[in-house]
C-alpha cells in the first residue's frame, strides 16, 4: 500500500470494514450477491474525484492476505471427508488445474498480441482456482449432495496450492530463462517441501496448544499459525500455502483432543470473522482498483473491439477447459475401473461440477504477483477482473442449473437420524464413566440430575425450566465435565471406525462443546 498519513490508514481500515459489513448485511437481505454488489460499489467510488489510489504490493498479497484466508478454510474442512474424496478431489486440485494453465495459456497467447507464452501460462495459473467461500456458500444454499459439496470444497481448498505453485513456476520462467527438466523439479520439490513443513507445524503446535489452557493463549497462537507454516515453506524453497492447508487440516482433525471447549468456540468465531473481513475486502478493493486497472488496459494499446475478443475467448476457454475435464473425469468414474465406479458420481453431477468455477480472491490476489517486467502486465489484471466478475455472475446462474438437473438433495432425516445414534451412544458411555466415578459419598441429587441431562440433554438445552436453569453446584460441574469426556472420546473413536458421516460427528462434537463451555461458565471454588 502506498505511504500514507497513519491516521488516513486507521480511517481507510475502519472505513473499509464498515462498507464491508454493512453492503454485505444489506445484500444478504435482498437476496443479492454481496461480492458483486461490492465490486460494484467499489468500481463506482473509484471513479469519484479526490478518491486516493491504494496499491497492494505483491509481497503483501503473498504474506499478509492469503495464508490467514486458506488457513480459515483449511481448519472448517473435514479432513475425514478429504481423505475419503481423494481422487476425486485431487482429479480437479491438481489435474484440472494443470490442464485450464495449459488451455487458458494457449488460448490467451493466441489472442493478445505480443504476450509471451510463459506470461500467458502464468495468467493461465492465476484464473485456474475456484474460491472456496463463493463455493461453500453456494452449495450450502442449494442443498446439494454432500460427496458433491466435499468435492466442491476440497476442490477450491487445494487447487489454490496447486495454481500458486504454478504461479511461481511461470514467473520463474518470464524473469528467466529455464528447462522444464527445471520446472518440473522445482513443482515436486514445492509440494514435497510443502507438506513435510505443515505437518511438521501442525505437529508441533498441536503438542503446545494442548499444553495451553487459557483460550486466550491458545487463540493468540491460533491466529499466527498460518505464518508460522508459511514463511519457513518459503525460505526452503516449497509452497507455503501448501503448508498452510496441511497445517489447517491437520489442527482442525486434531483440534477435539488438543484444545479446550472454549478454546474451540472462540477460534470458530475468529476464523470466519477474519475470513469473512479478508473475502469481502478484496472484492471491494478490486473495485476500487477499477477505474487505475482500465486505465492499465488502455494504456496497453489493445483496442476496445480487440479487448472484447480476448475477454470473450479467455471465458470460453475457462469454461471449456473445465466441462472437458469433467466430462473426462466422470466418464472414467462411470466406465473405468470398478474401485473408481463404486465412487464416482453420474452425469448430471459432473455437469454441475463443471458450472461451480466461480473465481475469487485469490485469482484477483494472484494476480497482483504478477513481475512488473510482465508483458501487458495491468491489461492481465484488467482480464483476471473480467473473469472473477464473469465467473460471479455465472455463480447468480447455478441455483437454476441445479433445479434442472434435479440433483436429489441431502437426506436430512437420515442424517438428523445418525447425529441422533451418535448422541446416544456418546450419552451411554458418559453414564458409564458416571458409574465410575461415582463413590457413594455424593448427593443423590446430582446424580440424579446427571443421569437425566444425559439422556433429555437436547430438550433441556433447548427448553430449560427455572429448575434447571439454576446455578450447577461444584460437584456436578466436576461429574458432568469427566462424563462429557468420556462422551467426547466415544465419538472419536466411532469417527476413526468410519461408522458415521463427519457431518454427525462434527455436530455432536460441537454440542458437547457448547455444554462444556456453560458448564465452566458456572460457579467455581473460591479462590484463595
């Protein structure tokens, strides 16, 4: 950003999160799309006289904007439904990536004139990744499969890796000369070197934040934990935003048994507060940049006519790229071979799949990355604009796709039945571990009180009576607390036999949590 007034930075800081709340909350109610109507609010204020230019430097973008944002998607996706998604999602993270960088790149080395075919390739790498909010609030809205939103998920979580890598790799190539011997070398080395960093991090940190009892402490190492995978990743040569994916996969599978139920509460709340703040910051910026972007595009001297070809060509040529590679995947689920069959999905869901490349922040932040010794370098940002807004657009069109191909929706009571089966079972093990526990010497009471909030626990959260809404005595917070234990290790066990979907896991869990954290809320021993 360039030198300002530390005053003017506060007002711009504080002025840019009230836009962003407030445009945000007043899309939501009328059923808009915030990030377009962002961009739009943005592009108009950049046209207004006496409205400061502010440049993101690319180191900025790199460093400070997207490792906390795909560390706050890495920690709420479940790595359970990952790793059972697999090759499917690595398919579209990886495959699909490297074929859009190479379809994208020679569609736009043909059109723009005098571009390189390393810069084309590297704006290639730019537009490859999907955004992962504009995903996840899309298929959450639409009720759609849950294999098909682990996919979708995973998807936009990793391809981010996958096309910054790529990224790097292209620039590489425009600042110098190299082999692809040197390419592909330096492609394996990043993810090798990517992955061994994050799980090395999110090993380390999962044994000290499990030491950490105040939620304090532990949120205050929680919000530099992307840095702390990112940076060494990059000093020894290897993706540091692969690192940071790990890293947030890894914490977050870990995150019942490594931190307090409050501690957990709160890193929820912070994450997608943060993310929330970054996401829809970066469209208003954007179009804030609008008015500096076209200027950029014309001092390029490509013509108006010649702009419109090329923006038409390089949508078509994202657009393609992605319906070839799913009609490849799903034939190859649907008639390869038979342990490929049993988990692939069907044609209407690949069609679905191929209308979900909605781009977003880290294309328009990628972007931005690009050396300033780039052929057309500000006509690219303008073009990686066109297809972030494009691609949004295309995303306003998908609840009606999804009507048409009558996708069937997920089986609420089946798995409102397996969140209700996991809760009995976690409740028959804290009666169990009570049985243990339990001395004689106790009131009665308690006991009592124990037994029936482990059986009607739902209903007396949801519709408490003065009775049971009075103050928990010691005795009981102290019994209740060792059942939820138990409780809470019998879901994790039943998460690692595979026996229940993540969804039901992760919601019991959560519940559990949320008793945990009243439960401390309540009176305590006098302290000394």
């Amino acid at each position: 950003m360039n030198t300002m007034d530390p005053v003017a930075t506060i007002v711009w800081i504080v002025s840019f999160v009230l836009v962003t709340v407030t445009v945000t909350g007043l899309s939501r109610r009328v059923g808009w799309s915030a990030p377009v109507v962002l961009v739009a609010v943005g592009a108009a204020v950049s046209f207004i006289p006496g409205v400061p230019h502010v440049e993101l430097q690319p180191e900025l973008v790199l460093y400070g904007l997207l490792p906390p944002l795909l560390f706050a998607a890495a920690i709420q996706t479940s790595f359970v439904d990952v790793r059972a998604r697999r090759d499917g999602i690595l398919l579209l993270s990886v495959g699909l990536v490297i074929f859009t960088v190479v379809v994208v790149g020679f569609a736009t080395w043909l059109v723009v004139p005098s571009l390189t075919l390393a810069a084309a390739f590297a704006f290639g790498a730019v537009v490859a990744p999907t955004d992962t909010v504009a995903v996840t609030a899309i298929a959450g809205r639409l009720h759609l499969p849950r294999r098909l939103v682990t996919v979708l998920e995973g998807e936009s979580l990793l391809n981010d890796a996958t096309a910054l890598v790529a990224l790097n790799a292209t620039i590489a190539a425009i600042v110098s000369v190299i082999n692809p011997w040197a390419i592909a070398g330096d492609f394996v080395l990043a993810v090798v070197v990517g992955v061994a960093v994050g799980l090395g991090v999110g090993y380390l940190l999962a044994i000290i934040r499990k030491q950490l009892r105040a939620p304090v402490l532990d949120t205050s190492l929680g919000l530099i934990t992307p840095y702390i995978a990112f940076i060494p990743a990059q000093f020894l040569h290897g993706s540091g935003i692969l690192a940071v994916v790990v890293a947030g996969l890894f914490l977050g599978y870990r995150s019942p048994t490594i931190q307090t139920a409050e501690a957990r509460i709160a890193e929820a709340i912070n994450w997608r507060t943060i993310q929330f703040l970054l996401e829809n910051a970066v469209f208003l910026f954007i179009g804030l940049e609008l008015s500096s972007i076209l200027n950029g595009a014309f001092r390029s001297g490509i013509t108006v006519p010649q702009t419109v070809l090329i923006s038409v060509v390089v949508l078509l040529a994202l657009f393609v790229a992605r319906f070839v590679w799913m009609v490849f995947t799903t034939a190859l689920y649907r008639y390869g071979p038979e342990r490929l069959r049993e988990r692939g999905w069907n044609w209407p869901t690949g069609i679905a799949v191929s209308f979900a490349g909605i781009r977003g922040v880290v294309t328009l932040a990628a972007v931005f990355l690009l050396p300033t010794v780039t052929p057309h370098r500000e006509f690219l940002q303008f073009l990686a604009f066109v297809v972030v807004v494009a691609t949004l657009l295309e995303g306003l069109a998908l609840p009606w796709i999804i009507r048409r191909l009558r996708l069937p929706p997920p089986d609420f009571a089946q798995e409102s039945g397996e969140m209700q089966r996991l809760l009995a079972e976690a409740q028959t093990a804290g009666l169990d571990h009570l049985q243990s526990e339990v001395t004689g010497d106790e009131d009665h009471r308690v006991i009592e009180r124990l037994r029936i909030n482990a059986v009607f626990l739902s209903d007396a959260l949801e519709n408490p009576t003065p009775e049971e809404t009075e103050d928990a005595p010691i005795e009981y917070q102290r019994l209740r607390r060792s059942m939820i234990k138990a409780e809470r290790h019998a879901v994790l066990s039943a998460r690692s036999e595979g026996r229940y979907q993540e969804l039901a896991v992760r919601s019991v869990l959560a519940f559990l949590d949320a008793e945990e954290a009243a439960l401390k809320s309540g009176p305590r021993k006098p302290m000394l």
